[in-house]
C-alpha cells in the first residue's frame, strides 16, 4: 500500500474513535448505533494493523526504468559504498548482484583489476565539477578472464535545498569492440611509419654505424685494456651493435616475407639451430635450457624468418627469468600442425599488460623497442600459423603452431 493510501486511513480511523468516544459520552444516545460504530472503527483498525505489518514493495516507474537501461548504471553513496546496481550493470562486469551491492568502489576495482588510482581521481573531480565524462577504463572480465574497456560517466548526487553531497551515478557502456578495431586501424599507421622510417634508416644510419664499429675494432687492437681497466672499446662496439640490433627490427617489421621464398624446413632442426645462436648471443649464460622433446617434422616457410621468431621468444623468456630457473623448448607434431612451446619460470607479467603483449610499440623492458612480440605474431600469421601466451604464477608460456607440409614437397 502506497503511504498516503496509509496515511488516509489512520485519519479515518482517527475520526471514528473520537466520534465513538464522543457518543459514549452523550447520554440517551441509542446504543445500537454506538455499537455499529465501535464495530466498523475495530473493522478498519484491523485492516489498518494488516497494512502496517506488511512488508512495503516499492515498484515506481523510476526504478524500472533503471534496472531495463541497456547501459550500466551503478549509486554510490558518500561512504564509497555500492547502494544501486541495474541489470546491465550484472551482465557488462560479470559478477552477480549480491557480489556488487554492499561493497565498496575499492572492492570493485580490485576483483575487476581496475587501477584504483586512476578511478578515485576521476570520482573526485565529479564530487569538484559535478559531471565528469568519457573516461575509458580496462578491466579483466571475472568469467572470460579477458580484458575488456568501459566508458564511464560520473555525476555528483547532492541535496537540492543543503547542496550537501550525497554520492555519485556511474553510468557505463561496453566499448570494446569499437577500442580494439580503433587501435588496429591505428597499428596499421604506425607500420605504414615504421616502414617509411625503415627505408630511410637502412642507408642514412646503418652504413655510417658499420664504419665507426670498423675503426673502433682497429683501435681496440692497437690499444688493448690492461688489466684491472675496462675495455671501453668493446663497450662502444656491443652499443653500437645493439642500436643495429633495433634498426634490423625496424627493417624487418617493415618487410612482409615473399611467399616465393618458402622451402621446406626440417622443424627440429631449425630449433637447435636457433638454440646454438641464442646460447652464443646471450648475456645470461647462467640460465639453462632445457630441451627433452623435439620431434622431427616439416613445415613451409622462410628459415631465418621463422628463427628470428624463436630467438625473440628464446630473448624473451632470457628476460624473464631469475638465474638459476631453467627455460623449457619444447617441439612436437600435434595432429596437422608443430607445436614449438617455451616457457619460462619469472615472476609472470600483470594482467592488464598481458592484453597488449602483442602490440607494436609496447614494452614492459626499460630497453625494449617493443617490436619483438608484434613482429613475431605478424611472421607467424604470415606464415599460416598462430602465436598465442599464457601465464600463471609459475611463469609465461608461448606456444607457436604452424602447418605441416610434406617432407617431399
């Protein structure tokens, strides 16, 4: 029963009673009417009780309206706790009712891995400027584990007549489709860059470095270190290869393989190849690999391709690795396809970087050119093939699969 429906009855009981009361009082009044009264005032008095002790359901159009919105839409009070959450809400972040109501904004971000920091500085400038609008935010879905963006809109609920804060709306909506197809249009730019600049570097820097790195070996000979003194020769000369190192990834992200240079390649034997060049090229030779299964099988492709793949995963898993922890190379043949696995046991990367591994320019490494991932997928998808991580606690695992072809072919 609505309030006022309430409220009109109690006056009407009200009215009775006095007038029962008043009736009583009057002498010579015939009892048959003050009887009909009594009985009708405890009549309504029961209904009234009946109304009072059932349990209120509010149902308005406001609320419907809210929990039907195709947009999620979440109240948080000024305590920072969750007080509303519509149906949207539920299915965009993945977690049940009862899983969001009650908790705080602080709880939320740290089950979706929102950065929080970046969340509470966009709540208070809502609370300061009232409506604050289009803030993209990356979290990790709790069921497909996968990460995915939402725009959020924040507006400052306060008391009309105090202005006195009260909490805030968060409105949101799912916009990964139209974030992930973005940011491929804008990877195709930046190879459209990259390959301009790659053509320029290959004459106007790299052939000038060639020249200082063979005057450098001739003065580290005629001056050699002597003891206790470092070699600033071999210095200059292993950061000059390593700036050649990034132009070549430069190069070679530019460049698709032509598919007129294929051959077929003995899998196994590619593999130890690239593990003899990454023993001899690395600069922790303390970590072991570890290499138990390789099967003898044959794929179609570009060798030194399809090698610079390995060495970057092989470089990578270097990386990542503590001394002492071993890196598994691992090659089978699984039904149509190689299978080349190599794992490592590092600390593993954070979830949110994890979803953009794969992109150009990206780079966790202080030294990194951010090349080394993107160029290897590109490679291997040109190759037919696939190029896929995963990681947990243990470390990072990546697993490369390509087609199989006849030995004979």
């Amino acid at each position: 029963m609505r309030p006022e429906r309430f409220s009109r009855r109690a006056s009407a009981l009200s009215i009775l009673l006095i007038l029962g009361a008043v009736l009583v009082v009057i002498k010579g009044f015939h009892q048959l009417a003050i009887t009909s009264l009594s009985i009708i005032g405890a009549l309504e008095g029961i209904v009234l009780l009946r109304t009072f002790l059932r349990p209120t359901v509010v149902c308005s159009d406001e609320m419907r309206m809210i929990h039907d919105a195709p947009f999620g839409m979440l109240f948080v009070d000024k305590k920072n706790v969750i007080q509303l959450c519509n149906d949207a809400c539920s299915l965009m972040l993945g977690l049940e009712k009862q899983q969001i109501l009650g908790n705080t904004v602080c709880d939320l971000c740290s089950v979706l891995k929102i950065a929080l920091d970046e969340f509470e500085e966009s709540a208070e400038g809502s609370i300061r400027e009232r409506v604050i609008r289009n803030i993209e935010l990356e979290f990790i879905h709790p069921q497909t584990k996968n990460a995915q963006i939402l725009l959020v809109h924040l507006t400052r609920v306060s008391d009309h007549r105090t202005d006195q804060h009260l909490g805030y709306n968060i409105y949101f909506e799912d916009v990964t489709a139209r974030t992930l197809w973005e940011r491929h249009t804008l990877q195709n730019e930046k190879r459209l860059h990259v390959a301009e600049m790659a053509a320029t570097a290959a004459h106007e820097i790299r052939n000038p470095l060639t020249t200082v790195r063979g005057f450098l070996q001739i003065q580290q000979k005629r001056h050699p270190a002597t003891n206790g003194n470092r070699d600033l020769y071999k210095i200059m000369i292993e950061e000059l290869d390593r700036v050649n190192t990034l132009i070549t990834e430069y190069m070679t992200y530019a460049r698709s393989p032509v598919h007129s240079d294929f051959v077929v390649i003995n899998m196994r034997s590619l593999i130890l190849d690239a593990l003899c060049s990454s023993r001899a090229e690395s600069s922790k030779p303390a970590i072991d690999v570890v290499c138990d299964s390789l099967d003898t099988s044959y794929v179609q492709g570009n060798p030194e391709d399809l090698k610079q793949v390995i060495l970057h995963l092989l470089q990578n898993a270097r990386d990542a690795s503590p001394l002492g922890q071993p890196i598994e190379v691992r090659g089978m043949q699984c039904e149509n396809v190689y299978r080349v696995e190599i794992i490592d046991h590092g600390e593993g990367i954070s979830d949110l970087s994890f979803s953009h591994m794969f992109d150009p320019f990206f780079t966790t490494k202080k030294t990194g050119s951010g090349l080394g991932l993107s160029l290897s997928k590109n490679i291997v998808n040109l190759h037919a093939g696939t190029l896929t991580a995963c990681r947990d606690e243990n470390g990072t695992h990546f697993i490369m699969e390509l087609p199989l072809t006849p030995c004979e072919a």
